[in-house]
C-alpha cells in the first residue's frame, strides 16, 4: 500500500484518537503502526502531518507496538528516520528523538541487549553534551534546541532506569558549569545525582569519584551508562516509594554511609552548583530541582540543609503553587535542621495568607488549606496522617479562613474542616463568650439546613448541608453541646423537605449512635405522628424502614395501616413492606402479625401480596433469632443499588439451601427393642450444634418400600442421639441407604450434607416370630421346620466358633430367635424375615472350632445370604 | 512530578453527553512508572469516553442529574480540595485534578510514586502541584486575550504542539505556554550562557518600562449591630519591561502617602530576586498595630520579556468607598423597598460606571413597580425580577443619592425566575459595580524617580492611568434568613 495522503492520516488518526481499543480491534488497527513509521518517510507527507503521526506514536506506543520487540524495531525505524533526514532545517528531528525515547522507555525495550537502546543513548549523549554529530544533525540553529530535547530524553530514561546515567555526573557537571542550556541540564543532574545517591547508598558503595570523573561520551572504552547501576527490572522504581520525605523511617539506612570528606565536600559543591542557577530556572522546574535536592540530601551526613536557606526567602514571597509546595517538601524532609519554630511560624503565616489571597484562584486556596492541616510540623502533638491544625496557627490567624453560605461546597467543607478542629480544641477556652466559633458553627449549620430545605432547591445543597453535618459529627462527636441542636435542626429539617429522605438515610447509616439514636428517634416520631397519605409517603415509607425499631411499635402500626390505604402502585407497596420487613427484624411484635396478614389480603399487586404473606410466614414460624438472620443483610452482596435484589439476595443466603460438608457422623446401633417391622436403630453424634435436622433416606433399587425422613429439633454435640428408623423390604435383602441431612446452622443458614451411604445388614432385617398362645418350644420349632418344605429349601452350613464357643456366638447374636434350646449343646433358631420368609436354624454338636448348622427356609433366595451370614458369625465376634 | 495525562472538556449542557473532550494527551512513560510505583493499586488511565463521563458526573455536570447517588452525594464523600477520586468501570482514578473555569474543565491525573492504598496525602505528592500549575498555564493560555470561540479554537490547535515543548514526557517544563509558544518560534544561533528559561531571547529597540497599578474594593456591609462591615483593597502591580540584555535588574519601589494604610499580604513574581523581611510578614491575618511597616516597598528583580504582575497586595482602609443603606419591607402581595447611597467624601467623584443591582430570587416576575430615584435612572428586567440603577459618572454635590419604590410581583414558575438558596424571605442584597479611574484608595503609587534600572540606555519610566473597579455587597435581613456573615473577629 502506498502512502496515506493527509486527510485520510487526519481521519484515521480521529477515529483512533475517538476510542483507541475500538480502533485497534477492528480491521484497520493491525496496520497502523507499520504504516506510520514507513510513512514517516514518505516525500508526499508534510512535516506537519509527520508531526502529527509522531504525536500519536508518543500517547499510544504500547497500542501500536504492544509487545518489547515490537517497540525494539519501532525505535529502530524511528532513529533510521532520524538519521535518513536532508541536513536541512527540519520539525521532526526533535518529535523522532522523543518518539524513539518513548518507544523503548514504554515499550519495556530499554537494555543493554536492546540494539536501540545502543544506538540511541550515544546519540543522545552526545546532543546533550553539544558536540559536532556531522551533517545529519541539521543546521546549527537546531543544535541547541536539540541539545535541550536530549537531555529531556536522558532524564526520561533516567527516570525509568534509575542509576543508568550515574556514570554521566562528572560530564553533566562539566556541561553545566561552561556550556549548555541551563534548566535541562540542571533538572537532569539533579535526577541523575538523587538516583546514583540512593543506588549506592543501598549498593553500599559510595559516589567512587563518580562527581569528578570527566569522562568523555566519546567512550574511551567504557560508556558512561551502566546497566548494573541501573538495575534488573523495575527494582529500584519500586525503592524510590515513597515519595513524601516525613513518611519515612530514618531514610533507609543512608545516613548510615560514611562519606568520604572528599565526596563530601564535592556533593556540597554540586548542590550548591545547582541552587546558585536555579534563579534562571522556570518556577515548575525551580520545583522539581527543589523536590530532588530534598529527596537526595534528606539524611546524608556532612550536607546541612542550610545550603537550600539563602533560597527561601524569595520563594515564600511567591505565590506560585509548585515552589511553596516544594519548600513544605524541604520543611518535611529537614523539620528542626532547617525551620527554627519562628521559620515554621513565617512559613504558617504565608500558607494561611495564600490560602485566602483573593488574587489567588480558588482550586489554590483549597489546596493550601489542605496543606495548613497536613502542616509537616517540627513538633507535631498529635498522631501522624491525620488532618489537624497546627500548633502554631492559632485562631486569630485563622480568622479569614472560617466559612461563610457564600463559598463554593469544596471552599465551605475545607474551612469547616478546619473550624471543627478549632473547636474542638479551644473547647475550655470559650466558656461564656458570645461570639464563640462554637455558635458560629451552629449558625454556620442552620444556614445550610435552611438552604437545603428550600423546595426545589438543588441536590448539591442538600449534599452539602449532609456533608458538613457529618463532617462536624466525625470531628466533634464527644461535644453534646454541637450535636444536640445539630440533631434537632436536623429533624426539623426532615419536617420540612421530607424528600431529602435518602441523605437522612445514608447520613444514619454513616454516623456513630451518639447522634444517630436521638436522630433516629425524633425523625420516628415525625413520621409516625403524620397522617399516612401526604404527598411525601413514599419518603416517609423510606424513611422509617431505617428508623424503626422495638419503640412505640403501635404508633408506627397505626400510621402503616393508615399509609396502607394510599399504597397504591406497586412502589409503594414495596415501600411499606419494607418497613415491615424492617419491624420484623427489629422483633415483631403482635399487631404486626395480623397487619401482614391484612396487607397478604389488601394489597393490590401480586407481587406485595407475597411479600407481606411471605413475612407474615416468617413472623409466625421463626423464632426471633432465625427471623433476624433470614431478614439480615448478607455479607455475601454487601452493596446492590436494589433494595429489591438485595433482599431477594438476602432470602436466597438464608431461606435457600446449601450444600455443606456432614457436620454429624451417622452410625447403626444396637438392636433395640421389638416392634412389627424390623427397625434399624440410629446412632446420631454431631459436631457443632443443629437445629431442625431432617434425615433422607433413600434405599438403592426396589427392595425396600420408601422411608420416611427422620426429624431432630435441636442436635448437640457431644451428646449423641438414638434413632430408630423402621424398614419396610419388599424382599428379605441387604441394602445400602443413602442419606442426606438437611438442618440449619447456628448462624441461621439452612444447610444440607450427603452422609456416606448407610448398610442394612441381612441380621439387621431378623424379626422373632410371635409368641404362639402355647408359647414357644420344641414342638413349636418342629411345626415350622417340617412346613418349610416341600416349597422351601434345606441345607447345611458349617459356622466357625471363635474361643468363646457356642454359647457366647448364640447370645450374641442369635439370642431373640432361639425358640428352643438346650444349653450349651444345641438350639433351634427361627427367625422371621419381612416381608414374609422364614429362616430356621438348627444348631448342635458344636465341635472345638466350629458347629454344623442345618437351616431350612421357605425361601429359596434367603439361603446363599443365611450361609454368609452365618459364614460370618464367628468374624463378626 | 509527572502527569500521567491531561485533558482539557468543554462542558456543554444540552448536548447528549454534555460535554466534548477538546483535548487531552496521555504520557505512556510515566503511566509505566505508575504501574511499578502504584503496584497491586494500579488503575490505568482510561480512554476519553468513560473519563468524561465520569468526571461530569462527579462534577455533577450532567444534564438532569438530580437523583441521589450515594457514590457522590454520600455524606462522607467529602471532597475539600479539587482533587477528586472518579469511578471507572468498577475502579477508581485518584488523584484526578480538575476544576471547571469559562466553560472549559481542566484536568489532569499526576503520579503518585508510591501505592495509593492507602491514599497518601496530597501534600506528599509533588505531581499535585506540578498539575495544577499545568492547568492554571493550561488556563492563562487559553484566555489571555482570547476574545471568541474562534480564538479559542485556534489556541487549542496549537497545544499538541506546545505540550510537546513544554511537557514532552509529562514532567512540566514551563507553565508559561506563551513563553514556550514564544521559544518554538524563536530559534537563536548562539543563545547567550545563563540565559533563563522563563525568558527566550532579549529585547532589542527603545528601553522603556511601564508600571501600573489597578485595585479593586469589595464590601460587604451589613447595617447590623452585632455583624461587623467588611471591606478590603486588593492591589495588582502590572509590569512592562523592554530592556535590553540578558538579564538586566530593575528596582521598582511602591510608596504610600503619609497614613495611608499599609500594604499587606504581599505577594511576588518568582522574578522578584530577594524580599526585605517586613514585606514577607506584613500580613492582614495578624493583628494590626502602628508598628505596621508601610514602605516605601522594594521590588528588586529581573523582568521576563512579557507584561507580568509584579506583585499583589491587600489594604485595609479606614472606610469603605460608599456606604449603603438597604431595607426592604413585605407589605401584602408588595415589597417596599429603600436604597441609600453615600460616596465617601475622600474619594474621587468621577466614575467610568456606576450601576446598583437589585435582584429579586425566589420570587415571580415583576408585574408592578412604582418608584423613585433622587438621582440617575431606573431599568426593570420584569422576567429576571431585576433592578438596576444606573448612576452614571457623578454623584451629585450633597454626595447621598437614594431609592425608594414598592413592587408587585407575578406567580412564581419555577424555570424561569432566578433562584437564590440565601435570599429567602427577608434576605437580600443590592450589588454596586463602580470603575474610578486614575485613582487608587490605598493612594499607593509608584513614581518615576524610584525606578532604578540597570541596564544599557536610560529607559522611559511610565505610569499610565490606574483604575479600580469594585463590587460592593450590601446586605439586609429581617432575621428570616440567613446573612452570609463574617466569622467572629
């Protein structure tokens, strides 16, 4: 594709500027970057679109070249560019040099392996130090602009490599004392020296005559950067923080470098090199300067901050925002070394007067107020980080800065701020006088009610009334002389524009209860005294879902129903049961009960009806407890902007089942005692306490009939529990149960657990057969054997005896069955299997290891289980 | 000390997204380092679209947004400075620096190098201020004479060029943008060592230096007994100096004549090059007391090549210009009104202007009035429920003009009429607007003889004619409302 010609490049570069991510997902994006360094070199383009194109390239390069290679290769063709350029007058140079910057400082390319990075920092080298680079560096007349631009770059690289031009400091001195545009290379020695500085100090290295070595860029064998100085990574981007001196802990240990009196008295004379130009220096880069001698000097042996003093003076005259800025940095980073208590006073005096000069504009004034109550003191009393004002500002020099109804919302919170602090520190002091900052305070807050209440007034008011009230209430919440009218100026407040129901509410759920209970109360008592169906119900409404509580509960039922009446949409209706919802919670209570039930028949929508028929359920089946966990707010969806799907969130986390791991441990005990149906007797041991526990059962296949779910109301642990759980088979056969348990938490969460799955043994399915009238014998025994055939089946099995004999094995397990007997020699067994087989077993002549056992069933299928089971026996001792 | 992007919005309501990004550039470098120094805290600058938004909304500048977002209108999302935190897409942006001036936002996000949890105080961060002097030359650019939206347009074609001069990489170099506009056009074979940055080039012609010095009064006066009058003179020195040579010094002493009130709250160019002591602490916020230092005052420095304001200052002079008297009386469906006005005998009589508003808030529009004016001539604005009375040049001789007049007021709709949230019911206030011209209330001057200059030639020292133009606020209340009044003293 051929060059672009300038409107399609102005197009293409106005719908990317549009949305960047939009443009580079579609089908132009692939493209852009490759077009626009190759038409950089276009002879059809002027210099002025170049410019353009370069431009973007400076905003954009990790969309256009995302990757570190990729932006490798863009420097490349851009410092290709540079180079190919007529050695005539030419607009681009300077764009293509911080292009070729930009690319490889953003694109994470800069390093020594990076081959642009190799040709780029030597050609910027020598720009700064203003040598002869030949015919394809333009005319003269650039060369100082040039010189300039690159030691912009080299500070941007230094920047993003720290240490990287440490090796450059003798040059860079050099070039400022003799030649050289003045601030660029001021600012870049500045850098450069706060960089190595903390480089060594962590290296443990000192300057090595690095402040007086004068090597050449032409590079006599080694280059003036070093990558190792520099660091792998970011690593030491991430030392530099923090930035603000105070914060820090004695200085990270580089005050515990021992200088040399040599690289002592040569670091002075930099410093010193640099403040004594700095006059010739922009205001913005007097700053910066003033900022990175701060940051480098800040606990370094031998170097008094004096050198910054004879400074001073001129830069707190000024007005401009960056230099006094900068010298509250130097106030933080020496305190006491530099500002004797009559400096911080002056410097105190200055801010406060900065921060009310008319002549200054107002986002000024904010920001210096707020530097007046971080004030970096030398003495400060109270705890660091926070908001307070300072020692030595008294109230008379704070005069001109309390707020007035005539500020802006931002000037009026900052002045408060501050008066707030004042009061509550000169609580003792103003005992009795008339004109006290305390009643102005009061006043100050009864204009912004005022204000607020207007009808149709703006929201910004009432956000600001709220703001200042709570701002007053955090700084002076142990002063009951503010918060007494401020509570009651409030409630007033809420009489006359019931509409600013949700700043109440917000500003209720912010504040502490030695406002928010009296505030709450009174606000109750306005609602629930109306009549229910003025034009602000909904307000109302709103208003007492978060104000009710287990107080006057009558009035506030009397004022629902009357409001019930004029619930007309279903808004509305939701509204109210809200407030149900929030009586609930708070406890109920008896009318409650029958006015959910009304409301489960009045309401008008569906949906309310519901509602209110689901609360009345709830009411009527939980206990207080179980009520307040259902209807709490849920930590799982802490902020919905619906009060609708947060409740519904709510009811899900609590009324909605989950699944958990078994808290209990299900076991099969003892057999029990008799009853029709074989019964299997439950062992039940829990480990944290259950509630409404509800045991599953289902049986695997069809063998048995299905089982009824076993309910325990209260489970504790360490005391297990005994169940019986009656079977019902259809066919005499072992199975396994599978079990679930639902039951709810202590936290109130109904939860529910797969147990692992339950046998039912053959034996645990034995009935005894009823007693006959002529009760039980040998003839008894003898009928039953002889009608098991010819239908039934016969056979023998040989049952292993354990040491104990025969008649431990009988007693054990076989003890209910016995019919006949004739200890210890033999005994006849007949067992009844549900739901209608019979085992009979006839054991006798029991040998030292073993006994023969005939058995007869009229069952056919019973008799592989009764040889395993008797197989069994003697195991099973 | 960097930004890591800026933005300049004009906020135009009516339109569907109520605003139009005008221009805004991103530093790709710095928004690197961000990402290292902010760690896990990180936010990336987002494109133009959401940040728009976001910032509007927080500016509360979008058309009907009146519902209450607790995200902004929450009581504890204080905001006391013009630093703001914008939500964006389930994250938040901070610090974003921005104000609104003229219709324009200006903003901007610097770079904090540290994490911002938790948020570090805005003192600690150098890139706080280094934005808003971004912004405020950003600002002085765009309206230092800038006469219409033509103007303004081709002032902001020329800022990607500029911003690539004057903060190529994010780190500000001048804020000064027509210093810089100055330096792209002005490109100098042998550029002289020392030469400052805040000066390109040297002037070559005639040497000459003009001084001028304009003050304005403001006044609120309040004819209570328990609430204190308020007035206050604040003085802007205005400098031109065409000199020629590199860095030529020049001297400039302000005088006051005997008594006159001294100069307070002083504050300088940063080319003022050193500040005798009394000028620094000579301050309104103390106390006063006749030790006061009142001059001459020395201004030694060394001028850049444009006008620049040498310096401001306050006064506190023993009486306002004119004393008002303002009442207002609800009668019924009517409202009486009185208005006296008494220029003060030491001031000069000849005005450029002289008009006193009287505006009506929360009321309809007039419907009647009947008045009298013993002096100059009344407008009604019925639909804007105004006043104005328009004095013209003189007072008459007797020095005490007055107003008086009763009116009748129409239903109030809400749209139209203007609203005040202070002027309730009994409270109101009279404006003055008044230009005096060649004449200063505090008498400070700067006269020829004390300019000294050292520089080659003996330069033409001018004074040219000094004017003050004032606002003066009278308020009344008959206790229904509430009067923006004066902390205690």
């Amino acid at each position: 594709m051929g060059p672009l010609s300038r409107e399609t490049w102005a197009q293409r570069l106005g719908a990317f500027r549009a949305s960047p991510s939009a443009f580079m997902a579609g089908p132009e994006g692939e493209g852009l970057g490759s077009d626009l360094l190759s038409d950089l070199r276009s002879e059809k383009l002027s210099e002025h679109t170049k410019v353009s194109l370069l431009t973007l390239t400076l905003e954009f390069p990790a969309q256009l070249w995302p990757d570190a290679p990729a932006a490798e290769a863009a420097a490349s063709s851009l410092l290709d560019t540079l180079v190919l350029l007529p050695p005539r007058p030419s607009a681009l140079r300077r764009p293509l040099l911080l292009a070729a910057t930009t690319a490889l400082a953003a694109g994470g390319a800069l390093g020594p392996t990076s081959g642009a990075s190799g040709r780029l920092l030597p050609l910027l080298l020598g720009l700064a130090s203003g040598r002869d680079l030949g015919r394809g560096f333009g005319p003269a007349s650039e060369q100082h602009l040039l010189q300039a631009t690159a030691c912009e770059c080299l500070r941007e690289l230094e920047s993003c490599k720290p240490g990287l031009l440490g090796g450059c400091l003798g040059l860079l001195r050099g070039l400022l004392r003799h030649e050289g545009p003045v601030q660029p290379l001021s600012l870049l020695l500045a850098l450069v020296l706060r960089n190595t500085l903390e480089v060594q100090a962590r290296a443990g290295a000192s300057l090595q005559g690095l402040l007086v070595a004068s090597n050449s860029p032409t590079g006599d064998g080694h280059s003036p950067w070093d990558w190792t100085l520099a660091g792998e990574g970011d690593a030491h981007l991430q030392a530099q923080a923090p930035s603000w001196p105070a914060a820090e802990e004695g200085g990270r240990g580089l005050a515990a470098l021992e200088p040399s009196p040599e690289e002592t008295r040569e670091l002075r004379a930099v410093v010193a090199q640099l403040l004594d130009a700095s006059y010739l220096l922009t205001p913005v880069a007097q700053a910066q300067l003033l900022w990175l001698l701060g940051w480098a000097l800040r606990g370094r042996r031998g170097q008094p901050p004096a050198l910054f003093k004879p400074q001073l003076v001129r830069l707190l005259g000024t007005a401009q925002l960056a230099l006094l800025h900068a010298v509250l940095a130097l106030k933080a980073a020496f305190g006491e070394a530099m500002f004797t208590t009559q400096d911080e006073a002056l410097l105190l005096r200055r801010l406060a007067l900065a921060a009310q000069h008319p002549a200054l504009p107002p986002p000024a004034h904010l920001f210096y107020l707020h530097c007046l109550l971080s004030f970096p003191e030398n003495w400060p009393l109270g705890p660091t980080g926070e908001e307070a004002a300072p020692l030595l500002l008294g109230p008379q020099q704070c005069r001109g800065l309390l707020p007035s109804l005539l500020h802006d919302p931002l000037s009026l919170l900052a002045r408060l701020h501050l008066l707030c602090l004042l009061s509550a520190e000169n609580e003792e002091e103003e005992e009795g006088q008339v004109q006290s900052p305390r009643r102005y305070l009061e006043e100050l807050l009864g204009g912004l009610r005022q204000m607020s209440a207007l009808e149709g007034g703006p929201r910004a008011l009432a956000t600001l009334c709220f703001q200042a009230s709570y701002l007053v209430v955090r700084c002076l919440a142990g002063h009951p002389t503010v918060l007494t009218p401020l509570t009651h100026g409030l409630a007033q407040l809420y009489q006359a524009r019931p509409a600013l129901a949700p700043h109440f509410v917000d500003f209720l759920d912010r504040v502490g209860p030695e406002l928010g209970k009296p505030l709450k109360g009174m606000l109750r008592e306005q609602v629930v005294s109306r009549e229910g169906g003025d034009g602000a119900l909904r307000w109302h409404l709103q208003m007492l879902a978060t104000v009710v509580d287990r107080d006057a509960q009558s009035a506030t039922l009397r004022f629902l129903r009357a409001a019930a009446a004029h619930c007309t949409d279903w808004s509305l209706e939701q509204a109210l049961l809200r407030v149900c919802r929030a009586l609930l919670w708070a406890g109920g209570g008896d009318g409650l009960v029958d006015f959910l039930q009304e409301l489960a028949g009045q309401l008008e929508d569906p949906d309310g009806r519901d509602h209110a028929r689901l609360y009345y359920i709830l009411l009527a089946h939980l206990a207080g407890p179980k009520l307040g966990v259902a209807l709490g707010p849920s930590l799982a969806a802490p902020a919905l902007t619906s009060s609708l799907v947060a409740e519904n969130q709510d009811f899900a986390t609590a009324l909605t089942v989950q699944a958990a791991l078994p808290p209990l441990r299900l076991s099969v005990g003892p057999r029990g005692a008799e009853g029709p149906g074989p019964v299997l007797q439950l062992q039940l041991e829990a480990q944290e306490p259950l509630y409404s526990l509800e045991l599953r059962f289902r049986v695997e296949g069809q063998l048995y009939a299905p089982l009824g779910a076993v309910h325990v109301p209260y489970l504790c642990p360490g005391r297990p529990r005994l169940l019986r759980l009656p079977l019902q088979p259809r066919r005499p056969a072992p199975t396994r149960l599978d079990v679930r348990a639902l039951y709810t938490t202590p936290a109130g969460l109904t939860c529910h657990a797969q147990l692992p799955p339950l046998p039912v043994d053959f034996a645990n399915l034995f009935l005894p057969f009823p007693r006959p009238p002529g009760g039980t014998g040998p003839g008894f025994f003898e009928e039953l054997w002889a009608s098991c055939l010819p239908q039934g089946a016969e056979s023998r099995v040989w049952c292993p005896l354990g040491p104990q004999g025969l008649e431990a094995l009988v007693s054990r397990h076989l003890e209910p069955f016995v019919v006949a007997a004739q200890p210890p020699a033999s005994y006849s067994v007949a067992i009844r299997l549900p739901p209608a087989s019979r085992l009979l077993l006839r054991l006798e002549a029991a040998q030292a290891d073993g006994v023969p056992v005939a058995l007869r069933t009229d069952d056919w299928a019973v008799l592989p289980l009764a040889g395993d089971y008797l197989r069994g026996l003697s195991a099973a001792v | 000390m960097a930004q890591r992007a800026v933005w300049l919005i004009s906020h135009e309501p009516g339109t569907p997204l109520c605003g139009i990004v005008r221009f805004s550039r991103r530093y790709p470098t710095v928004e690197k380092r961000a990402k290292v120094f902010n760690g896990a805290t990180y936010v990336p600058i987002p494109e133009d679209g959401p940040f728009l938004k976001a910032l509007l909304f927080k500016l509360r500048l979008l058309d009907g947004d009146t519902d209450f977002v607790e995200s902004r209108d929450g009581c504890s999302r204080i905001n006391k400075t013009s630093v703001y935190g914008l939500p964006v897409e389930s994250e938040e942006i901070w610090p974003v620096v921005a104000f609104l001036k003229n219709g324009i936002i200006y903003a901007c996000v610097p770079l904090v190098e540290q994490t911002l949890s938790p948020c570090p105080p805005l003192i600690s961060i150098s890139g706080i201020s280094q934005g808003f002097e971004l912004l405020f030359g950003l600002q002085d650019f765009l309206y230092s004479g800038q006469k219409n939206e033509a103007e303004l347009n081709t002032k902001l074609n020329q800022l990607p060029d500029l911003l690539l001069h004057s903060c190529p990489f994010g780190t500000l170099l001048d804020a000064n943008l027509q210093n810089t506009l100055d330096g792209v056009n002005f490109a100098s074979v042998s550029q002289p060592q020392k030469q400052p940055a805040w000066k390109v080039g040297a002037y070559k012609g005639k040497p000459q230096v003009s001084i001028s010095i304009t003050e304005k009064v403001k006044s609120m006066q309040y004819d209570k007994r328990d609430i204190a009058d308020m007035w206050q003179v604040v003085g802007v020195v205005t400098c031109k100096c065409d000199l020629e040579g590199v860095m030529p010094n020049v001297t400039i002493s302000l005088s006051l004549p005997t008594n006159g009130s001294p100069l307070q709250d002083i504050l300088v160019h940063p080319c003022v090059t050193s500040l005798d002591s009394a000028i620094l602490t000579s301050s309104s916020i103390d106390s006063m007391d006749d030790s006061a230092f009142s001059g001459p005052y020395k201004f030694p420095f060394s001028p850049p090549l444009e006008s620049f304001n040498l310096c401001y200052y306050t006064s506190q002079v023993p009486v306002p210009p004119i004393l008002g008297f303002y009442q207002m009386k609800e009668e019924e469906v009517q409202l009486k009104v009185t208005v006296n006005l008494k220029l003060h005998e030491s001031v000069k009589n000849n005005f450029e202007f002289c008009e006193a508003h009287i505006p009506f808030y929360n009321r309809g529009p007039i419907t009647h009035l009947e008045y009298k004016v013993s002096f100059g001539q009344l407008e009604i604005f019925r639909e804007k429920s105004l006043l104005i009375w328009i004095i013209g040049q003189k007072f008459p001789k007797s020095m005490e003009i007055n107003l008086s007049g009763t009116v009748t007021f129409g239903a109030k709709t809400h749209e139209k009429q203007p609203f005040d949230q202070i002027c309730i019911g009994g409270t109101a206030y009279v404006k003055l607007h008044f230009r005096i011209l060649d004449y200063t209330l505090t008498g400070c001057y700067a006269d020829q003889h004390s300019v000294q200059v050292f520089a080659p030639g003996k330069p033409k020292i001018s004074t040219p004619p000094l004017s003050k133009v004032s606002k003066l606020q009278l308020w009344i209340s008959d206790g229904s409302g509430h009067i923006p009044s004066p902390p205690p003293g």
